[in-house]
C-alpha cells in the first residue's frame, strides 16, 4: 500500500479567531518551562471510521471543523499568534492556523487494517514538512497545523500538530477535546473557557545560559525507527497485580501499584533486555517519564493552564546496583517519579526553577548520564491516560485508533483505549523492535 499511496490537497488555508484578539492580549510571554521544550512540533493523528448515524453531515465536515476552530481560537488566542524573534513571547495578532483539507486514495478501512500491521503509515497523514522543519523554518510556521484527510467511501484521519515550546501535551489534547465538543455541539464563541494563560507571570522566561550547561544533542541514527501498538487488557493488569501480591505480602513492595506503574515497569524491562541482547552485557539505562505538574504545587496556578507544565523524572538503572525484579522497577519508578514532584511541590517559583535545573543539570545534561555517553541506553516512557483525548468526538464517534509523535526516539506512549484496556505505542530502532517483540515479558503480558 505504501508505494500507491497517494494524498490530494484540496485546500490550504489560515484560520483566524472568530473575534479580534484584544490589544492587552497581543503580546503573550512564555514561561521557564515553555523555554526547555524541544524546538519541534508534536502531532498527533486521529481516525474516525463513516458513521451514517453522526449528527454532522459528511459534505459539510470541513465547514463545520473551520468554524468550530475559529470559535476555539478566539479563546485559545495564542495558539494563532507567531512566535517573536526572541522566542521569548508570542506575538498575538491573529495570524491564524493553517488548515488543511485533503483526500487519500484508498478506503478507510483497508487503510486501518494495513495501519494496524504497519504503524509508520500513520505517519503519511501527518501535514508535510513538520517532521523536517529548519530553525528558521520553525518560527515560521504556524503554532498549531491541522490536517483533515477524507478516505474513498467515507472516513477521516484528523492530524493536529502544535508547536512544544508552546503547548505540552495536556494543552495539546484539551485544546483537540475542546475544539470537538465545540464543533459537535455547536458551542457558541462566549461559552468557551477551558484554558487559563497565566504561566508566564508566574514562572517567567529565564536566561538559560545561566542556569544551564551548552546542551549535548544525541547523534542522528541512520536506522530506521519503527512503530508498534501493544494492548494490555483488565484481565492482564489483574494478574499482574496478583503477581505483585506476594512481594508486597513479604514487605518487599510496600504500596499498590497504578496500572502506569506496572506497565511502565514491564517496557523498561524488556528494553533493557533488549540492549542486553544487542550488545552483549547489561548496560545503564535511563527513562525520561514526563510528570505533568499542574495541581502538584503550591503556587496559585490553575490545573487548566496553558503552555509547558511537565518535568521529565529521570529513572535510572545500574547494573549490579538494582534487583531485575519487576517489583524491584515498580518500587524504583515510585521511588523516582515521587522524589522530583516533591522537589517542586513546595516552594517559590525561583525555588522550583533551581530543582528543575539541578535535575536536568545531573542527569540529562551530565557527562555521566547526559546525551553524550553512548554508553548509556535512554528512552521515554510516557502516559497519556486520563488525558481527554480518547473521547475528542466532533460528531463522527470516538476515534478508532491513534497515532503519537514523529518517531524519531525511542520513545514507549501509554493511552486509554477500549473497555478498560491500555494501549502502548512503541518506537524504536528496527533492530531493536525485533527483539522487543520476542521478548519474554511483552509476549506473556501484551496482546497485538
């Protein structure tokens, strides 16, 4: 399929907010936080299968999208604004959105089933060109992208992508759960209020020359990265926390584990075995499992606020320091995840500014641990359950499947997905993958 893939542009246009930022609005400043995202765009696809039972009528699907999406931006004004050439604030003069309108040639169905098998064909229904953006070109382009795909016979792909050093995923995900309930219920432009925009006054932008070592960037791999979904049902994550009984019946687990924790737990596993296998010696790892901050602090910030709110906890295993037990990686992510929310929990602004800084400056950025040694084997593992997501439904249902990042890392996304379930998608290297998909823990605890 991949080879007679083709996808039509029917339009491309900017979307602007319905009504006129006002003036004390037009300059609106990053936070410290805004200010350690990845210079990159994080986009993310949704497919919605026909359902001849929505409320909203097929040959009025775009129009009903570029309304509903107008409407959402004159509340979330900074996501159609531009950044300014310090990158220190966003100029909110409405430039707008872009938005684009296409069709692919194939049906939806037989498109979901190969997607299914082959989760890199996700990627072609990502917008063109975010995945390769220059510097220059990234402050160019527009904050938020949005691409909507028709499929032959019905069925739509939805590709939202935001700009990180402007939005984090909560932002990101609410932003899309909004913009459907607005689009699917006609939600008029006065009713709309889901995000607050004070991160900025609180933590402002900083001069990061000052508080940070010149940044290590991880050498570009030739080797092709390559997607999987995995499933963990009820039944499974049932018998994982009875397996997880007796170490805490002997104290050697002493809280219950999260469904995250446990799943969590089994990926690292098996990654680190993976290494094990590729070069022959148990090797350190290190798992970046970003925290969303928000309703973690003492500080007067909204749970609904906008921008950048995430610190990366670092997790780290030593060989011969660390038990390989799965309760032994359930009590080290516990452990580890806890420690830095209690770093910031407390505190002024400047004193959480100074934890994040030492975190990052002793794992990520250290000659030890940081991006530099290759001798360290590093990942992220990141949740994305309890994020609204699952439920963006524009009208069409809920989306049937779903499709995270530009797979450029090795990089482990939990979401909610049917009946209970989780679904993990896994980016990794194709060598990697191989011996992931052998590995003993997914085969037993992970369904396809």
């Amino acid at each position: 399929m991949e080879s007679g893939l083709q996808i039509e542009i029917i339009s491309t246009k900017l979307i602007k907010p319905l009504l006129p930022t006002p003036k004390h609005l037009q300059n609106y400043k990053l936070s410290f936080f805004d200010q350690l995202a990845e210079r990159e765009h994080m986009p993310h696809v949704l497919f919605y299968p026909r359902d001849n039972s929505s409320i909203i009528e097929y040959d009025k699907f775009d129009e009903k999208l570029e309304q509903s999406l107008s409407r959402i931006l004159t509340h979330v004004y900074p996501a159609a604004g531009r950044l300014s050439k310090d990158q220190l604030s966003i100029n909110c003069l409405d430039q707008g959105v872009t938005f684009t309108k296409a069709k692919v040639n194939c049906q939806f169905d037989d498109f979901i089933n190969q997607v299914k098998k082959d989760l890199n064909l996700a990627m072609f229904l990502v917008p063109k060109g975010i995945k390769d953006l220059s510097d220059a070109d990234f402050d160019m382009t527009s904050l938020v992208v949005a691409q909507v795909t028709e499929f032959q016979c019905g069925g739509l792909a939805l590709s939202v992508s935001a700009s990180h050093p402007v939005m984090d995923g909560f932002s990101n995900f609410k932003f899309v759960y909004e913009w459907a309930k607005v689009c699917k219920f006609g939600i008029l432009v006065e009713e709309i209020n889901f995000l607050s925009f004070n991160f900025g006054d609180i933590f402002p932008a900083r001069d990061l020359s000052s508080i940070f070592p010149p940044r290590i960037y991880p050498k570009n791999s030739d080797e092709k990265f390559v997607g999987k979904r995995f499933f963990i049902d009820e039944i499974t994550m049932s018998g994982l926390r009875e397996n997880l009984t007796s170490a805490m019946d002997s104290g050697e687990l002493s809280f219950k584990p999260s469904r995250v924790e446990m799943i969590t737990a089994i990926l690292w596993r098996a990654l680190i075995r993976v290494s094990e296998a590729k070069h022959g010696y148990l090797r350190p790892s290190l798992v970046y499992f970003p925290v969303n901050l928000r309703g973690k602090i003492s500080l007067p910030l909204k749970e609904n606020a906008f921008g950048n709110f995430v610190i990366d906890a670092p997790i780290l295993f030593v060989p011969g320091e660390k038990k390989m037990e799965l309760h032994d990686f359930v009590t080290l992510i516990r452990n580890s995840v806890q420690k830095t929310i209690a770093a910031c929990a407390k505190g002024s602004a400047d004193d959480i500014v100074v934890a994040v800084a030492n975190s990052y400056k002793e794992y990520f950025l250290s000659q030890e641990w940081g991006t530099g040694n290759d001798e360290v084997d590093k990942c992220i593992i990141s949740s994305l359950c309890k994020f609204p997501i699952h439920e963006a439904d524009f009208g069409w249902g809920k989306p049937s499947l779903m499709h995270f990042g530009l797979r450029d890392y090795h990089t482990c996304w939990m979401y909610d997905a049917e009946c209970g379930s989780i679904c993990v998608q896994v980016d990794l290297k194709e060598s990697y993958m191989h011996l992931f998909e052998c590995n003993h823990d997914i085969k037993t605890f992970t369904k396809f």
